[in-house]
C-alpha cells in the first residue's frame, strides 16, 4: 500500500516522510479497521484515499477554512469523511 500511495503523490511526496507516511498509514488503517469492524481488503480504496488527504493536510490540523493571499482553502474532517464512505459502501459490519 505505501508504494502505491508513494505513486499517487507524485512530486508532492518527500523521500524524508516516509515514517511520517508509514504511521498515517498505520493509524488510518487502525481507525478504518475499528469503525467498520472489517479487516478486509475492501477498505484499502477508502484507506488510502484519506492517507493522502492527511498526508497532505499536513500543518493545517484543527482548520476548518483559510483564506491567504486571496487564495481560498476549505477542509474536510478527512476520517469522517472515511467513516461516512465505509458505511455508504456497506462495508460496516455490525455484530
């Protein structure tokens, strides 16, 4: 998974995130595994698409919004984002 991340980032990775990668990677995967009580492959889609969102949020935890320079930022809560996307896709399980 983190090759394939690596990929999809293109030039906005830095070879000296990797353990920065590999631990957003970790937590997302363990919040996604706990909340739909699945530990299927069937997440990885979700899971990856926020480890990317995260990766780059980076330095604007805790922003709803910006505005610099006239320039316009709005951000999402990227694992509730995730969470909503698990449950619509069925992907929940409940015991």
């Amino acid at each position: 998974m983190l090759e394939e991340i690596i990929e999809d980032l293109g030039d906005n990775y830095n070879d000296a995130d990797e353990d920065i990668l590999e631990s957003i990677i970790e937590r997302v995967t363990t919040v996604a595994q706990t909340l739909s009580n699945n530990e299927s492959e069937e997440l990885n889609p979700y899971i990856k698409t926020c480890v990317k969102s995260e990766y780059l949020s980076r330095g604007g935890e805790g922003l709803s919004s910006l505005s610099e320079s006239g320039k316009n930022s709005s951000f999402i809560d990227n694992i509730e984002k995730m969470r909503n996307d698990i449950i619509k896709a069925g992907l929940r399980r409940c015991y």
